[in-house]
C-alpha cells in the first residue's frame, strides 16, 4: 500500500489505498508535485505512471531522489503532453491518456500521476469534468491502481469547490497552500481502510529532503477566552511611535524605546505593543523580538508596528507580518487613526500559522540578492528561485516583457538598466527584454521602470507585457527554457561589464553610516574624492 512519505503526519491522512483515487488542488505547480513525489517509496516495487506537461519538473525537484531511484530500476513510465494536445478537447486528451496507460501490464497497485493545471480545464463545463473523473474512477477499480490526480492554478478555488461535490467519486481531497513560510495540508475528506476523515489540516516544514509536520510553535498555557485576560484594554507604545506631547487614553502607556517594550512583552497577556520604526531602527532585530513574543507570550498578545519614517518596504512589511505582527500602522501624524486601528484589533486572537524559527522565513530572503543582469537561461532559473521566495514571504513579484522596436540594437537599452534592488534581475532573448521586479506590485510596475530605465521605455520598446501572478510567472519560465534550448541566445555579460552604477559601494555607505546615532550624518572623510595638486607658474 502506498503511503504520504510525511513524519508526524496522522497513519489516516498518510494512507492512499489501492484501486482508489484521490485529487491533489494546490495554486502552484512545485506544491502538488512535491506532496505527489512523497508517495514515492524506495521500498516498493510497484510501477509508476507519470501524466504531465510539466513532466520535467517531478525529476528536478529537491524531492526526487525516490522518483530518480525507481527509474534508474525502469519503474517509472514519464508521459509529457505535448504541445499540440492544447488543440485538443480535454475529454479526448484524458480518453487518450486511460487507453495509453491501459496498454501496459502491471497497474495493480501501481502509482499514477495525472497532472494538470486550471487553463487546461477552462473549457470544460462541471458535467463533463464530473464525467472525465468518472472514466478515471472506473479504471482506478478495474485495475488496482492508485490514482493522485492533481490540479494547479490561479483559480484552484473554483475546482475546490467542484471538487467537494464530487465526493462519490474521488477518495479524498487535500488542498496544497503556502502561508506564512509554512505549506499547509487541508484535507476536505479522505477515505482509509478504517473510515474517512474530515477537516483536517497540517503544518508542514522542511527537514533535510522531506517535510515534516510541524508542531505548535507558540506557547500556549490553557485555552482561555478574551474576556479572560485582565489586561485586554492595556496599550503599551514607544513614545516616538506618536506625535510628542500626544494626549492618550488612560489605558495607554508609554516607555523609552523597542527593547524597553520587548522587555515588558513576558509581563501582559492579552495587551497591545505598539514598536515604532524609524530610519535608524534595526528591521532584522525588530522582527526576531516580535517571533519571540509571539512564541513565547502566546496567540492573544497584540503586537502592532508603528511605521514612523515611511521606511518599510513591502518585503519589510511581509516578513513582519509572517513572524507574528498584527497590524502595521501609517499613519504618524493621525494618533486618532492609531487608536480606533488598535481598537479594532482587540479582542481578537492571532490565528495564522508560525514559522518555526526566524531562519527560515530568511532563507527567503537570501534566494533574492542577485541583482542585474543575467544570460537567459539563468535568467529564467532565477525568477522561478525568486517567485518562490516571494510565495513563502507573501510578497508581490511582476515579470516584465519589454519588445523591441525594429533596428535597435539591444546593447543599447540594456545599458540604460541601471537595477538597485536586490531580486530585480533582467535578460533578453531574440527582440525581447525580460525584467523581473521583486517586491513590486504590478500597480507600481510603470513606477518602478522609470526609477531603473534612464529614459522613455517608448522610444525603444513597441509595447509592454506584464505578468503578475505567480504560477503564470513560472509556467513562463518553463516554457521559454523548453523553447530556447539548445539554441543559441546571445550573452552580453562582458558587453554590460562596465554598466555597474547599480552596485553596492561599500567604502562610501561606511561613511555615510559612521556615526548612526546622530541625525546629522557629517563626516571629514571622502572615499570619492581624489586629491587635487595645485603649482604655480613660475613666472609669477
């Protein structure tokens, strides 16, 4: 029988019985096809069938060392559709996949993997699909085999709910999604050798090449409600965090800075911390303290960021909110905006999931430094690397395709790039420019190209592409990889040597932090200064 490879996962919701089929919904295709590869047992024998045109990617992955073993033992019988089933009815394509792998002879108690994503399915009104799911259902029972028909997209949540209807014909049903750094089982139902189990939901976390479940990460003594706590009311805020001489409510109180409020953090319960943000404060410190409080102090604490110098960037704000902080406030110069905001949240209990250190929400972060320029097929390696830190940190990321007007000669845009962020990256393939924007709402795109571009991007470009969601940017990924290899794709990393006004300048931030406790940032020092002899004629 094969089983969810998951330590810590409930035997239950681990089984996958014979003859029986089961759907796997995620909004991404790396999170279906990683719970599919923790089916795979080295210790079974049994044959597997893989359906996907994304085929590639169950022998990529950090996961596939199972799946690579068994078909270096011609276990495995990949299947990639190709390119011109897109032409066809989805009803044809799945007739055709069921009469391909009936062809073959052992099935009993094989594995198979059918793979699809939401564009494929667009076509197909709820009768049909519940008729396609039928035919597979027939053939899982008259076979013996084992069936993860899996399902990713940007409208997922649509078939989540047709799926749920379908319940007298598949087995089970897990939705796959990601939050707070965390990926999340939530199993709708799911048929057993002993019964069926429903609602469940698990945290996942990442311990060498498999996931574990992960155990509850926040201290909590006993299940106790709001109106427990005799300290609900009490505010306590730095105070720089409102304008000086602020009349506040009496439940409000003030200390000196963060660390003071950090410290009072094991005295309350139920109360409301307010930090405040301004540009000398230390972001990284700032937002291991709130995952120690949320840790340690409990679900019912309130924590609340009070951002007073405009200062934190959309990735800032994410990474707070992912360890732990509630609300993140604005507006400075508005205290009564500030207290109706608290009041708001009072009384309510946090609910999202924890990461289980800080380390590994910033992993995240490390996966973004490189910045600039970079040959194409790298190029289409990194955004993917990118879009996945910017699911696990909850943040926004744009791919950008810029093309060419006709007879312009792209070393000359591309020396006009001059990229300042680290996560922003760019490359260009045949008459296009691919730009990738980390962090960058796609709102603030054309804002963001005339920060980085020197001039008007009409007097070099013929129009403008923009994809923002994150499977979409990934599937693009792929499939210029596909299209592009083996080709030659021109590499004007030596060409754009020179174009470095984007680096990092060490010698010259070091002056300008020298003394960060002073508001007035003088130094005698200047790294950019070159000394200047002066000599005098000598007739004078």
């Amino acid at each position: 029988m094969h089983n969810f490879n998951i330590t810590g996962l409930e035997p239950a919701a681990k089984e996958l019985k014979s003859a029986s089929s089961y759907a796997v919904l995620a909004p991404l295709d790396n999170f279906v096809i990683e719970l599919a590869l923790h089916s795979i047992n080295q210790s079974l024998v049994n044959d597997i069938y893989i359906v996907s045109q994304e085929v590639e990617s169950f022998f990529d992955s950090s996961f596939s060392a199972s799946l690579n073993y068994a078909y270096k033992h011609n276990r495995v019988h990949p299947f990639s559709l190709a390119s011109e089933t897109q032409n066809h009815s989805i009803e044809k394509i799945n007739s055709g996949i069921i009469k391909e792998i009936s062809a073959y002879k052992r099935l009993n108690k094989a594995l198979i993997f059918v793979h699809f994503n939401t564009a494929q399915l667009s076509s197909t009104d709820e009768k049909s699909l519940e008729l396609m799911m039928r035919q597979y259902n027939d053939f899982v029972r008259s076979t013996g085999a084992t069936l993860l028909f899996l399902i990713s997209g940007p409208d997922i949540a649509n078939y989540r709910f047709l799926f749920r209807r379908l319940n007298n014909v598949f087995d089970g049903l897990v939705f796959v999604d990601n939050d707070s750094a965390v990926r999340v089982l939530e199993y709708d139902y799911w048929r057993h050798s002993r019964g069926v189990i429903a609602g469940e939901h698990y945290q996942l976390l990442l311990s060498g090449d498999q996931f574990v479940v992960q155990t509850e990460t926040v201290s909590e003594s006993k299940a106790l409600k709001h109106s427990d706590f005799a300290d609900e009311d009490d505010v306590w805020l730095v105070q720089s965090a409102v304008p000086e001489g602020t009349k506040l409510p009496m439940h409000y109180k003030n200390v000196k800075d963060n660390n003071d409020l950090f410290n009072k953090g094991p005295k309350v319960e139920a109360a409301t911390l307010i930090f405040a943000v301004t540009r000398y404060t230390d972001l990284a410190l700032l937002g291991k303290q709130c995952f120690e409080l949320r840790k340690n102090c409990g679900r019912w604490l309130k924590l609340v960021i009070q951002n007073v110098d405009g200062v934190i960037r959309h990735q800032d704000e994410c990474l707070f909110l992912t360890l732990g902080v509630n609300l993140i406030l604005y507006s400075f110069s508005e205290p009564s905006r500030l207290l109706s905001q608290v009041q708001s949240i009072q009384g309510f209990k946090f609910s999202r999931p924890l990461p289980s250190s800080v380390e590994d929400v910033l992993k995240y972060t490390e996966n973004t430094f490189s910045k600039g320029y970079l040959p194409f097929i790298e190029f289409t390696k990194q955004v993917e690397i990118h879009s996945d830190s910017a699911v696990n940190l909850g943040v926004s990321g744009v791919l950008v395709k810029l093309e060419l007007l006709p007879r312009i000669d792209p070393i000359h845009p591309l020396h006009l790039f001059h990229i300042k962020r680290e996560g922003d990256v760019f490359s260009i393939a045949d008459n296009t420019v691919y730009l990738y924007l980390h962090a960058c709402r796609e709102n603030d795109v054309d804002n963001a190209i005339k920060h980085l571009f020197k001039l008007k991007t009409s007097d070099f470009f013929v129009q403008q592409n923009i994809i923002s969601d994150h499977f979409y940017i990934q599937q693009e990924c792929k499939q210029l990889r596909r299209f592009y290899k083996g080709k030659s794709v021109v590499d004007f990393s030596q060409k754009l040597a020179e174009n470095d006004s984007y680096k990092f300048a060490p010698d010259i931030a070091n002056s300008v932090t020298e003394n960060i406790n002073t508001p007035d940032f003088s130094s005698k020092s200047r790294p950019d200064a070159k000394p200047f002899i002066m000599k005098l004629r000598d007739n004078l």
